[in-house]
C-alpha cells in the first residue's frame, strides 16, 4: 500500500508580509478648503506653464526669457535677477531659505506643503478631476470598475488615459522650456530640430508624471517621500494639524433625526471624511503618517454638520495641547511664537539679508589671472625675468565698458597684453563687451636685481567711466625656491 504524503499540511505556505494596493476612490468634497486647492492648483500650473513665455528684454544679444537657465551662456536669469556660475552660492542661500521657510510652515501648520503645493499633490488632483470628468464620482467609478468590459467602460478609460499622457507631455514639454528659448526649442520641436537632450528630459517628465500622479498617487506620498518620516522632528504638540476633536465626537455613532445629543458625540459615523481622502485613511484614527493635511475631510464634516444641525469644526486645523485643555474643561491655548518657530524665523531673516546684500552689492566685474605653469617664467637676453599669464575679465553689465589696467606692488615691473598698446603711465585700456567674458594673453617683465624667487602683487582693472575696481592676487616667479 503506497502512501501519499500532503506536503501542503506540514509545509503550509507562509503568509505575505506586503498587502496588496487597494484602489482608493476619493470623493469630490465641497467646501473652502476644497475651493482653495482648485484655486492653487491653477495658480502654480499657469505658473508652471506659463512661465517660460514671459519675455523680459535685457539687451541686444542677450536672452529675452524672463526665467531661463542658459547653459550655453552660462548664466541663470530670473526677471531682473541674473547669477553667473561662480555665483551659485546665491541659489544655495535661496534653497536654504526655502528649506527654512518649510520648516517653519511645517511647524506651524504641519504638512501645508504636502496638502496644497507639492507637485504630487498638485498634478494627482488635475489627474482625479480628469478621471471624474471621464468616469464620475467616486459611486459611478467603483460602478465602471466593477463592471465587465464594454464599450461604454472602454472608451471612459482609453479617453481619461489620453487626457492623462497629454497633460504629462505638456508637463515634460513645460521643463525643458526652462532650459533653452522657449519659442525656439517649441517650434522646432515638431520638426526633429529641437536639442536631444530636450526629447530625452520631456520623455522622462512625461513618463513620471503619467505614472505618479495617475497610478501611484497616494503610494509616492507613503513609500517614496521621505517628508514624512522628516515632518515628525519639525512638529510638535503647538502645531496646528488637521485634527479629530474626539473630546467633542466621542463615543460616536448612527443618529435618528429626532434623538437626542446627550450622553453621546456628534460623530455620526457616516464615514465621509474617509470617502473624501484622497490617502484612503480614518482622520479619526488620529495623526498618521500618510495624513497630506489636505483638509478635505474638514470640508466633508463641515457639511455633514450642518444638515444634521450640529456646530462645524468637527474636524479642523488644532493642536494636541488645545484638544487637551478642552478636555481637562480648559480654555484651548495656541502658541504661535516658540522657540522652534522664532529659531526658523530668525535663521531665514539672516540667511535672507546675507543673500541680499550679498546680491545687491556684488561687483559687476571680476578679474582672475592663472598663472602659466610652464615654463614657470623666462630670462631674456637682457637677463630680465617675464611671466606669462591669461587675464580673464568678466563683465556682467549689460552694456559694453571701457577699462584700465595696472600692476600694484611689483617694482620695476612692466605690463604688457599681446595685441594691445601699453600706455605710457605703463597700464593698458581695452574694451570689454557687455555680458561678456573676455580673454587676454598678458606678460610682466621684471629686471632680476630682486634675488627672491616669489613675489605678491595684484593686478589692478578700473572701470574709467564709474571708476569701479577689481582686483586679483598674483604671483611674480623669478627664481628657483
């Protein structure tokens, strides 16, 4: 008699650690909260948009674009802002200013950020409002999903996919406006004259924003983002957060028109704050990771109150202290100045006029001299020691200038620039071209009675209509050390 042996008993399979994504299908929500999301949502997508066709004349031969990284003219332009590329610790003072700002946002209204500005947040919701134009609210596209393939349910889809990879291609075409001539790259886009680089990075943005904002959603926020791991170091018990006032909603539950209130919450238990968010998750479990602080659900209970004739703020933007105080049968305290957010405040003040002062007080020309390396210098038939040298002098105004050029504390030293004429005072004039940056061979003689084999000494450009100077260290080889 054989005997079969059912592996699958004594080796079950072991469950799976990773549960499935479950579709979320947030309802449309109505209320203020929901009217200023559409409202930031147009403003930053014009914005966006829009930005890169604002022209801002700067001068003949210079970009027009009001917002445009020029990579070929290495030069970043913002309206009347123009930073060279060894001024980009100017970007780095901005970025640290708006990480500032974030945390102070954060630490006062908790994730703002991610609730109404955040690309994610922004593009997921253009993605939502398209899929409910094509499929209906929430109801109607549990409904479609849930129904077996048709004409009906193909088209809804096929037509909100395309809207979808449309809306990706103009954000992708949008981003590389940015890097190069808007009208220029957008007209010979069509006709395969556009920079490679152009296609590949609208390629990229468009494949992203089609897979982030139309089928990851919410699960870039949870997994991807690390905000919100970061967020739980910048808030705390003051900060104002989309909160459960379960000391007023407690114990919850169904109500009958006509019962009465006493002994019980005003939560009905209608679950509307759950339909309304676009995270999927129970507002009313308290403060969670995946929480965007939308406050969509405030505007779902907002109107659920008021039908059933309860005051609103059910749900609302509070912190842990005043939900606290109410409960001990104190009056709620909010503190808005503490030592966090005066420390964010304080910190962006600085950083803000260090960047601006900084700024509005920088040269518009600068002088560097790199000197040759070999041969470190020669001796001429006279026995007198020259030095090579390239001058590199760049000017940053618009308009062309006219400068003088000089050496300070090298005696007995004479200036000459290959091409030009050396006055008689020893300097040398020459023209520079606006927005420019120029190259110059220069050579300093010096007679070899000095024994020491380095010398300091500066080279000295004078702008001879404003009388602007700069600057640069040097360094005179005539000897072996």
């Amino acid at each position: 008699m054989t005997t079969v042996i059912d592996h699958t008993k004594s080796n079950p399979t072991p469950p799976s650690l990773y549960e499935g994504r479950k579709q979320i299908y947030p309802k449309l929500a109505h209320g203020k909260f929901r009217m200023i999301k559409w409202v930031v949502m147009a403003v930053t997508l014009g914005i966006y948009y829009a930005l890169p066709w604002i022209r801002w004349p700067r001068g003949e031969g210079i970009p027009d674009q009001a917002v445009l990284a020029d990579f070929a003219g290495e030069k970043f332009y913002f309206f009347w802002f123009e930073i060279w590329p060894q001024e980009l610790y100017y970007l780095a003072g901005l970025l640290i200013f708006a990480t500032l700002g974030l945390f102070l946002v954060t630490s006062l209204f908790g994730r703002a950020w991610c609730g109404y500005t955040c690309p994610q947040t922004v593009w997921t919701d253009l993605f939502i409002w398209v899929e409910r134009a094509f499929e209906g609210d929430r109801a109607a596209r549990m409904r479609l999903d849930a129904q077996p393939w048709s004409f009906n349910k193909a088209w809804r889809k096929l037509g909100k996919h395309l809207i979808w990879l449309v809306i990706a291609f103009w954000t992708g075409g949008a981003f590389i406006l940015y890097w190069h001539d808007a009208p220029t790259v957008a007209k010979g886009w069509f006709t395969g004259q556009a920079p490679l680089t152009a296609y590949f990075f609208a390629g990229i943005l468009t494949f992203t924003t089609y897979f982030l904002a139309g089928w990851m959603r919410e699960q870039v926020c949870t997994y991807m983002c690390p905000w919100p791991r970061i967020q739980g170091a910048l808030t705390d018990e003051n900060a104002l957060n989309v909160t459960y006032r379960f000391d007023r909603g407690e114990p919850r539950g169904p109500h009958r028109k006509g019962e009465s209130w006493e002994g019980r919450g005003d939560c009905i238990d209608c679950k509307q704050c759950v339909q309304v968010c676009p995270m999927g998750i129970d507002i009313r479990d308290g403060a969670q990771l995946e929480c965007i602080h939308c406050a969509l659900c405030i505007d779902a209970c907002d109107d659920i109150m008021k039908k059933i004739g309860r005051p609103t703020g059910l749900i609302a933007y509070d912190t842990d202290v005043a939900v606290a105080d109410r409960v001990a049968g104190r009056k709620p305290t909010y503190k808005i100045l503490r030592p966090r957010t005066l420390l964010y405040g304080a910190l962006m003040l600085i950083i803000g006029s260090m960047v601006s002062f900084g700024y509005f007080n920088k040269s518009t020309f600068e002088v560097n001299v790199l000197k040759d390396r070999s041969p470190p210098f020669v001796r001429l038939s006279n026995g007198d020691i020259r030095n090579g040298y390239t001058l590199k002098l760049v000017n940053k105004a618009a308009a062309s200038r006219h400068v003088e050029i000089e050496i300070e504390g090298l005696d007995g030293a004479t200036l000459q620039m290959i091409g030009l004429q050396t006055e008689e005072d020893g300097s040398v004039e020459l023209d520079l071209n606006g927005h420019g940056v120029s190259r110059f061979r220069m050579l300093v003689t010096r007679s070899s009675d000095d024994k020491s084999p380095r010398v300091d000494y500066s080279v000295l450009v004078k702008d001879t209509a404003t009388g602007e100077t700069e600057d640069a260290a040097a360094v005179f080889v005539q000897g072996d050390n």
